[in-house]
C-alpha cells in the first residue's frame, strides 16, 4: 500500500512511553471496569466539550442507546435521524423498542435538512438525533428550534466530530446530549471499544450511570433493567492521553483537507466536501463525490491507494430495516451520495507527499490530466 487509509500505528509510536505509564498504573491498581482512570477522563473529555458531565461506557452505539435510555423513550416512539450515517445511530433507536424516523440530509453538508424535519414529526415523536457526519455538525440552530417548538429533546450523533464546532459551540454540547465513539480510528481513538455522553443535565447523567451499570444505584440494588456498558479503565487512562492530542490531530487533518480542497479545484469530476462558513469542520472523513464511483475505487485500490465508502447503503434500504417500510426513492439525496462517496485517506500523520500522490492518482483515475501529464504533453 502506497498511501494507507490509515495508519494508527503512527498515531501511536510516540506515545508509547507515556501509555506504557499508564498501562502499569492502571495494573498496578487493577481500577479495570469503570472506576478512577474513567471518571479523570470523564472530567477532562466533559470539559473539553464543553459541558458539565460526560459518561464514559463501551462504545458509541451504548453512548447513543443510554442517553435514549435516560429520556425515557421505549415502545411505540418514534426517534428521527438521517439514513445516511453509520447504522449504530439506529441500532440505538431500535434497541429502546422504538422506531427510527428517518428524513433526509442536505445535498451541500449531508447532514440532516431542517426544512424535511418538521413534516417527519408525528405526536409519537419522543427525539431528534441530528448526525455530525464525517466530522461537520448538523445545521443545529433550526434544529434546535423546532425541537424546541415540539418540546423534543436533541441528541447529537457525535461519533464522528469529537473536537468540530458549529458557531463557536462544541460537538456534543448543544443538545440535551452528545453521543460520541471512541473507536480506534475515530478522531479521538482509544485502543479496544469505548464510547462516551455528554451532557449538563444532571438527571440524565445519573440516569446513563445507572444503564450503564446494570441499572444498579447501589451495588446490588437495581432501580431499571440496564446493560453491562462501562468503560474499561484501560482505556480511560489511554483516551486521558490521547486526548491531550486531539486539537492538534484536528488541525492536521484541517490542513490536510485544504491542501485536497485546493489540489481539485476546478475539476468537475471531483467534488469536494463543502465546509459551512461558520463550522469548524474536524475531517473524520475526507470524502469525494465522483460519477461512477466503484470503477474509480478499484482503480485507486490497484494504484496502491487506500479509501473507503461512508456509506455505500443508506439505512433505509438496509436489509435489518426492510420492515420500516421505505423503498429507494424515499430519500434521493442519500441514495445519490452513497453512489458517489469515495473517501480518501485522511488521518494526522498524513504527508504532503502522501497526499499529492492520493490527488495525482485520483486525478489519473478520474480522467483529469495531472500538471505533469500536462507538462509532458506540451513538451
Ligand atoms: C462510529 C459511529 C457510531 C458508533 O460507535 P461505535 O463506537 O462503533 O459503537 C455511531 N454513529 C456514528 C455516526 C459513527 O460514526
């Protein structure tokens, strides 16, 4: 492989001395599920987000379900959210017995259309989660308001956007709840499963205490059928460091991002994600859009380049939500994009070199003369 998709390895290298540290505290204390190194990370990720609680469990999809969990929605709601996100965001819905809703996103942010959002509420509406894709947040003030208009609480799908900001808030920090993933490859990554909430509402982050711990208060003593979902002390003490690196890996990838923006300038073969003015835009995922997309894949793959497709199926044709009853043409920006999506290597430690090679094969594949084609050309 030319150019990885990603490289963790390289992410990790230099701070090895410090988590080799950790490791041996950690073991020294054997503080292994939940315990002292989860609730010094909760602090510091809280604070980083900007609000005043986070709830550290196993993974992104238990972030989303426990925060559902603590507003009290079960069987026979309705929660909206996009069909274009990874499948955990209605894993989550489904798991509290109700049902996703979906509406679809903006053709320029992909992320939820407010304008869709009012039509899709019915009285059995009990949340909206918006979904920071590939790491911009959703267009949170309509958002907000109409939620607001509906007396709807608004949960972030965070997952993807630990770090963006939507005119100057923080991911996460807006709605009742941000859910986030801390799954090795995303932004801020730990090394295993891990998931995090954040929230300033008191009540809720006591509630997400409880489920996540087998709906105990008291040890033995269970007020709610919960789930076995903390946190491994491993990894809070891992995520504490790494976190210490998050806003720089952003800018990083900030940089990286506008060095592919300005490289395909003007080729209209190749569309480049399109950042709102007032987002800061973290990059989890550099994705294109082009026509005929799965030619264009394999011919990146031959030339030693690793990308990805985010997604290539949007939920509602799913077949785990075939019962929902949609069918294609239900939401055709989703299904346009999941054609046309291709997603380039983007991770920190990326080089300049790394990337003119990424442009110049994609150029190559896509049928744009590359500056050097051109020069040989006129020679
Ligand atoms: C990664 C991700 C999740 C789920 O996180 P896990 O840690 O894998 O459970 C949910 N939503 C989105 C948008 C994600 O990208």
């Amino acid at each position: 492989m030319r150019v990885p998709f990603l490289n963790l390895k390289k992410q990790h290298d230099p701070l090895m001395p410090e988590i080799r540290a950790a490791f041996e505290k950690v073991v020294e204390t054997s503080a292994f599920a939940g315990g002292p190194f989860v609730a010094a990370f909760e602090q510091d990720f809280a604070k980083f987000c900007g609000a005043k609680f986070a709830v550290g469990v196993g993974n992104g999809t238990d972030a989303l379900w426990f925060a559902l969990l603590g507003l009290g929605i079960g069987p026979g709601d309705e929660v909206i959210t996009v069909p274009s996100t990874f499948i955990a965001t209605a894993e989550a819905i489904s798991y509290c017995g109700a049902r996703p809703v979906f509406v679809d996103v903006d053709e320029q942010t992909y992320t939820m259309d407010p304008v869709l959002l009012e039509n899709a509420i019915t009285p059995r509406t009990k949340a909206i989660i918006p979904v920071h894709l590939f790491g911009q947040t959703a267009d949170m003030d309509p958002i907000l308001e109409i939620a607001k208009a509906h007396k709807l609480p608004v949960i972030e799908d965070a997952c993807q956007a630990h770090g963006a900001t939507y005119k100057g808030r923080p991911a996460g920090s807006m709605g009742i709840a941000g859910a986030f993933s801390f799954y090795p490859g995303k932004n801020l990554g730990a090394m295993g499963e891990a998931g995090g909430t954040v929230t300033n509402d008191a009540d809720l982050a006591a509630k997400m205490r409880m489920f996540r711990d087998h709906g105990q208060v008291k040890k033995y003593y269970h007020d709610a059928v919960g789930w076995n979902g903390r946190m491994d002390g491993l990894q809070g003490a891992i995520l504490q460091i790494k976190l210490r690196g998050l806003a720089v890996g952003n800018e990083l990838r900030r940089a990286h991002a506008a060095q592919y923006d300005k490289a395909f300038a003007g080729c209209d073969e190749i569309a480049t994600p399109f950042a709102a003015k007032h987002n800061t835009h973290v990059y989890h995922v550099y994705a294109v859009r082009v026509r005929e997309r799965d030619k264009i894949l394999a011919a990146m793959t031959e030339a030693g380049i690793g990308c990805g497709i985010h997604y290539p199926v949007p939920l509602h044709l799913q077949t785990a939500y075939k019962d929902l009853g949609y069918t294609e043409g239900s939401f055709p920006v989703s299904e346009r994009t999941a054609k046309e999506f291709l997603s380039l290597p983007m991770f920190p430690e990326l080089t300049k070199e790394q990337i003119q090679l990424v442009v110049d094969e994609l150029k190559t594949a896509c049928g744009v003369a590359t500056k050097a084609q051109t020069a040989l050309a006129m020679s």
